[in-house]
C-alpha cells in the first residue's frame, strides 16, 4: 500500500495538471494508502486515454476556475456524472460549448447551472 503517486515531496503534483481546484482534496486522503482512490482528480488522471473526455486538457483549466466556487461534493457529483461517464459526457453543457466552438462562459457547471464566480 502507497500514497497516492501524485503526491510527492508533501506537495499535490496533480496540480500542476488541475491548478489551485486540487486544494479542496484533504491532504490526508493523499496520503491514505487506499483512499486516495476516491478522489475525484486521481480518477481523471488515471482513466486511459482512450475514456477521456476529448476536452478535458482545454476544460481542466476553464472548469477549474469555476468548479472552485462549489464544495468538493458538488465538484466530485458533477465531475462523476459528465466527465467521468461516456455515456452522458456529450449532455455536458461545457462540453457542448467546445463541440460548438463557442467560448465558455466563466461560471458554467457541467449540468448547466450558471454560477458566480468570486475571485476571477
């Protein structure tokens, strides 16, 4: 049993990948041997290639911004539902902004909900 692999040096290298999103994930579940399975980053980050959303390089920073403003349970339920499900990935509202070619407004959950967004 490890830690997660994203862990390193104390410092969460999945934020390198995801930015300052990641800071809502309790270190401790980093650290948990088995726990850390169940994050909703790690998830993303080790789903083959091959499951991934197409847009999940350009959405992870778009998204971030906005899935900051919600509790980590909101981010996780919406991130299981649309990002991490092939099958309903194309009712995400962020991803039919990028089929379209539109630019994707500041405060857009997956589901459609619009937000504010503090701090931007």
């Amino acid at each position: 049993m490890m830690p997660c692999f994203k862990f390193n040096d104390n410092r969460k290298c999945c934020f390198d990948i995801f930015g300052k999103v990641v800071n809502y994930v309790d270190e401790s579940l980093c650290k948990s041997d088995e726990g850390y399975r169940d994050c909703i980053f790690y998830m993303m980050i080790t789903l083959p290639k091959d499951k991934q959303c197409k847009f999940m390089d350009a959405c992870k920073h778009v998204a971030s911004i906005t899935l900051s403003q919600v509790p980590y349970s909101e981010m996780k339920k919406q991130c299981e539902t649309y990002c991490l499900n092939e099958e309903n990935r194309r009712n995400c509202a962020i991803y039919t902004y990028f089929d379209e070619l539109k630019e994707v407004p500041i405060g857009l959950l997956p589901d459609g909900t619009m937000i504010k967004v503090m701090d931007y």
